[in-house]
C-alpha cells in the first residue's frame, strides 16, 4: 500500500529499462523498501538495471514484455499482479525515432503509432481491470510537451503522445470513482537515450529531475504535471499561437 506520506511499497515498470522509468524506481527505492517489476525486452541493459536497484535495497523481478505484441499483453499485466498489489504502475516506454523517416516510411511510422499510443491503450485496458478489482493504485503516464501541441518538425512522435494524453486523461476520469488515481506527465527535453545525440532544447532536463515531478504529483494526487513546471506556461502561450505565426517558431 502506499503510506501515510504517499509512497509506494511495489511498483510495475511498462518500458523497464526507460532511464526516467528506472529514475522514477530509483527515487522510491531510496525512500523505503520496494518491491519493483520491471517489464522490458530481455537484454544486459534490463539485467543491469535490476542490479542497481537491488543495491538500493529494492526487491526486483523482472518480466518479458514486448510493446508491439498487443495478444501478451493481458498476461504481462496478470503476472505484474500474480504475487500481490501494485501500488504505482509507470508507463514509460516509448520510441521517438527519425521524424522525417516517420512520416515518409509506411513501416516507421507504424512501429511509432503502435508503441506510443495502441500499446498504451492495449496495457490500460487491461490494467483498469486488475486496478479496479485491487480497489486502489496509482498509474503514471509519460506523455510528452510534443503532444500537447503537435509541431511539423515531429509530428508523428507529437501525435502518438496526443492520443496517448488524451487517453490517460479520460482514464483517470474513468477510474476516479474507484479510488483509482492516474497522473499524466508531460516532459519537455529530458538527457536520457531517447535523446542521445540531439541537441538540447530549452528547458531541457534530467530524468532524476522527472522523477521529483513524478513523486510530488503521486503523493499529492496530481492529474496532470509539466516536467519542469514551468512548461505549463509556456504551453498555455504556445497552444494559442495562430498556425501561421507557430508554423515559423524555430521549434
Ligand atoms: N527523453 C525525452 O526527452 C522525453 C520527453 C518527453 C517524453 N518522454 C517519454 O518518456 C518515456 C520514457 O522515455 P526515456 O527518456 O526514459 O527514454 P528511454 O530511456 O529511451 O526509454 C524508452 C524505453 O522504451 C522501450 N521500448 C521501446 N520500444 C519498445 C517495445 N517495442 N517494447 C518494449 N519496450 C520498448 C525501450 O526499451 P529497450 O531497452 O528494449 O529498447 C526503452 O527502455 C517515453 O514514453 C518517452 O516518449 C521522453
């Protein structure tokens, strides 16, 4: 259960070696002990990501999980449940690719669709099952800034997190009278794999700096969170600019 001061005491990881997702598991494992699943694609990088949470005193299973195989995912999701409650569930994998090869290649863009927002759908529906039957939990979804407003530069990306938002968002109104509790987080540029390579963006920030958004807005019951906050602003600017006027934003 989670305690007094709001944090968990297990918690499943969907996109188990995502640096914010083990960034976010890592913060709870310093504060108390934590029983943590890690759902991933089987590979060193899973293995070693297990250890270090191990070394901070976490109990880590971990389970074999493939965003695109939509048929496993109810099974992925009853065996995240199988040895007792899940306190937080954090949905943090994702693909943010080529952008110009994503709307010009059938198969990229596909790939993107179906990893960013069919996938998620698939694993909501079937977690909203077990949340409810448990009768308590919290869910995190790692939406995205690039979805909030969808932007020429990456819009395939941008609109995959748009349907991603909008879907978290409607589950928690769904699950809200079952005491079932979701925050949406919307990152900007954040200094993970994901990025590697590409040149920083205003604002841009760490996944440990992710993780303190994330554990503030779980213990305090958050719907919908900026990472760093101060995206919040300048979304409610940039969301009203005139397409004309947006379409020249260096952005
Ligand atoms: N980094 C940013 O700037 C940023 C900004 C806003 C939002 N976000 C979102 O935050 C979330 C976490 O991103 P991150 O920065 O932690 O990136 P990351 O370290 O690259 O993590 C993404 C994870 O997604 C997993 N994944 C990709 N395809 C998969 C598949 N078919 N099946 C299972 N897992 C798959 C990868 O697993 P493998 O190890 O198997 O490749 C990887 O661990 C993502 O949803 C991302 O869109 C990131």
């Amino acid at each position: 259960m989670i305690n007094a001061v709001g944090t968990p005491q297990s918690l499943l990881l969907l996109g188990g070696t995502s640096e914010i997702g083990l960034a976010i598991a890592e913060n709870y494992a310093r504060q108390r002990s934590l029983t943590v699943t890690l759902a991933a694609r089987p590979s060193e990088r899973l293995d070693a990501a297990a250890e270090k949470l191990r070394g901070l005193g976490a109990t880590v299973r971990t389970i074999a999980f493939d965003a695109l195989d939509l048929d496993s995912h109810q099974k992925v999701v009853d065996d995240a449940f199988a040895e007792g409650d899940v306190d937080v569930t954090v949905l943090a994998f994702g693909l943010l690719g080529d952008a110009e090869q994503a709307w010009q290649d059938h198969a990229t863009g596909v790939e993107l669709a179906q990893v960013n927002y069919t996938a998620p759908v698939s694993l909501g529906i079937a977690l909203a099952q077990r949340l409810r039957k448990q009768g308590h939990g919290s869910v995190v979804a790692l939406s995205s800034v690039a979805g909030e407003r969808v932007r020429r530069s990456n819009f395939v990306y941008g609109s995959t997190k748009a349907g991603f938002d909008g879907f978290f968002l409607g589950l928690g109104e769904a699950l809200r009278p079952d005491g079932i509790h979701v925050t949406v987080v919307r990152p900007g540029f954040v200094h993970s794999k994901m990025t590697e390579g590409m040149k920083a963006a205003p604002l841009a920030t760490t996944p440990d700096k992710v993780a303190e958004v994330v554990v503030n807005a779980v213990r305090a019951r958050r719907e919908l969170v900026w990472a760093p906050g101060q995206w919040r602003l300048v979304m409610s600017v940039l969301r009203h600019i005139p397409r004309p006027i947006f379409r020249r934003l260096p952005i």
